[in-house]
C-alpha cells in the first residue's frame, strides 16, 4: 500500500506528483515497492485515480493518513499474508528496504517491522505559554534510545487488519499495531530514504537518485 | 563560541573543514555569527589554531563537545555578559537566528535561549535483546510537544559559566543550563539551518546557499 493521498499544504500543492528526475515522485515510490512486493495499491487524494502511477489498483484517499491506509488495506487481495505500507513522499527508498521489512517477519513472534534511523539531533520537550505565547524547554530526553522512523513498514496482514479495525489514527501504522500489544521488530533504515518536505528537496533527491 | 573541534569519525574526515562554494565550512558558520556578535571564539582540533577562519581568536578543543565549548568560553572576555555558542557544522545559520536568540534574554526570567524546528517524522523508544541482537518497540513517542534543537544557543553569560564549571557533558549547552534550574526558551529555528553530516550533503548546501 502506497499512501499517496496527502493534499501538501506545508509543500504548497501535492508534493507526491513533483516531478523528479523526470517522473511523479509517487512512481519512484511504487516502482521501489513493486521490485519487493507481489501487488500494489496506491492510495490517491479524491478525483485522481484514473492514473495508478505503476500500481496495479489506485483507490481514494480518506481525511487522515490512517484512514487512506484503511482504504489501500480494503483493497488488497484477502489471500495476501504480508502488507507492507509506504509513504510515496520517500522515493528514494531502496528495494533492498522493503525485502528487509518483510523478512524481519520471519520471526514467529513478529507482528510488524519497520526500519528507522538514529536520532542526530538534540531533542527537548517544551511547555507553551498560554500567557505570552512563548516556549520553554521542559527536558532534554535522552536520545540513545531513540529512532526516527521512516516506511516501508511490513506487518503480518491479519495483525494489520485488526489493527486498523478500531478506526484510531496515528502517524504511522506501526503505532496501531503497537497499541494491540502485538511485537514490532525494528530493522536499520537508510539514512537516504528521506521524505519529501519542501521543494527544495527535490534538486536535492535528484542529486542522491544520480549516486544511488 | 563557535565550537569546529570535532574529527568528523561519520564524515570520514573533519567535515568543519570540507569546502563549501570554495570557503571552509567553518569559515561560514563564523561569517554567519560575526554578523551578529562582537567578538567571536572558534574552537579548532589540536594543532590547528594557525587558522582562524576569520575569528578574533582560535582555541583548541578537548575530549568532548562540552569540553571543548569550556575551552572556548574561557577565551571569552570576561566582560562579555552574553554567550552565544553555535555548532560549526551549521553553516546555513541566518545572522538573524543568532539575533533571535539573543533577543530572547531579554526577559529578566530567561537565563539562555535555543532555536528549534518540530519534529517531523515519528519518534520510537526502542530496546536491544541481548539475546539475538535485535531492536523492538517500546513506545511511541507524543512528538507533538518535541522539538528538534539547532544552534546558535544564546546565554547569559554567567549562567552558562556555572553551568560549566561542574565539567559535565551534554549533546547541546542548553542541558547543561538547564540542569541548574534555570529557565530555556524556545525560538522558532529554520528548517534550512541544517547540519551538515555527510559529503553528500555539500552538494544540497550549495544548493541552499544560491538560494539563500
């Protein structure tokens, strides 16, 4: 499932149809799926899928991420055992990613996996000022233990089904499968496999899709 | 205090020294701050202090981060009353963030002040096994109240002084203050001001820089 939906307000317009290289960012992101995987479904905003970017179904989008992901999940096949979800807003994901994913399922008591990354950066939690608007820092957290994630993220499709079942929303899938209590192994991510935020990456993308 | 005295171990070399649009990394990051401060201090690996960069004064770093910015605040005159530290690695940095922050301590209550971006992508705690070598989930993180913090950090003088004078090491000198009690605020920071981490990153930064 390729979550392609987001209407792009912080990118002013829909990021995932930027052309890159040549091509809509989202088809970067379903050709990278399509070398791993057996079948993809790519979720759209409304109105747009007459065009499937490479996928083998496209479908329409809901209000929240959670919810497009609901509909891409409706849409695959019942007999899939493995769903694997993917934010077309990371076309640079290699297919080397997504097979990762899938085999950390191997493990019998692995429900999900997803890949992720170090935190580089010092991270606070602040407290807003309802007074003057302002922030203050509330405390440094310790970073050692912590990963940024990205997607692709695999997950044993019934696991997943259950999980989105509920409705709920979250920033990733991993999140709701988590809630379930169910076990989410973690692969390493690939520092490269940035998400799209603002046009100016995209002169940057293309300069890593040239040294890929 | 501009603190350039890492070895770059990810880099494959002290990236503060890489060329940037043919000028030193570091020699930017000082650019940037002399727009903003009176007097600048840059804290260089040992053996290196024949170069200034277009500081006022070169000093050699220690062990870590925080010893390193000791040294450089002992170069500092005595009578400056506000230190402003910032990472050489961050040569993007406005003059107009160095200003921010320093504008911040203008309440009498605000003892040091930080920039800092929200945290786009999902945060994850995780825990290693011992046993197979593996990671798992343990929480997701709420980032919605989580900042990711950049330099320049702006701080009284004498806070920051005290702050030091215990030794101690921490990934930013915010921690540092904040452990003493006293109060950090939080300006917005500029996603652009980013740090510069690996050789392929130079590429994007010059992008950046044109279009600055």
């Amino acid at each position: 499932v390729v979550v392609a939906a987001g209407s792009g307000t912080r990118f002013g317009g829909a990021k995932q149809f930027a052309l890159l290289g040549g091509r809509p960012v989202v088809a970067w992101s379903v050709a990278a799926c399509r070398e791993a995987v057996d079948h993809v479904v790519v979720v759209l905003p409304p109105g747009m899928i007459e065009e499937s970017f490479g996928a083998d179904l496209a479908v329409t989008g809901g209000a929240s991420r959670s919810e497009s992901v609901r509909n891409g999940l409706a849409a695959v096949p019942p007999e899939a055992t493995v769903v694997v979800v993917h934010d077309a807003a990371r076309p640079l994901a290699r297919p080397s990613l997504f097979r990762d994913v899938v085999g950390a399922l191997a493990s019998p008591d692995v429900a999900g996996a997803i890949c992720a990354v170090p935190v580089a950066d010092t991270l606070k939690r602040v407290a807003h000022s309802s007074v003057d608007g302002s922030s203050c820092v509330v405390e440094t957290l310790d970073r050692r233990a912590l990963v940024m994630v990205q997607t692709p993220q695999a997950f044993v499709a019934d696991v997943l089904r259950r999980a989105h079942a509920g409705g709920g929303d979250a920033t990733d899938d991993a999140a709701l499968v988590e809630a379930t209590g169910a076990t989410v192994r973690v692969v390493p991510g690939d520092p490269r496999n940035l998400k799209l935020t603002g046009p100016d990456d995209l002169t940057y993308f293309e300069h890593l899709l040239g040294a890929v």
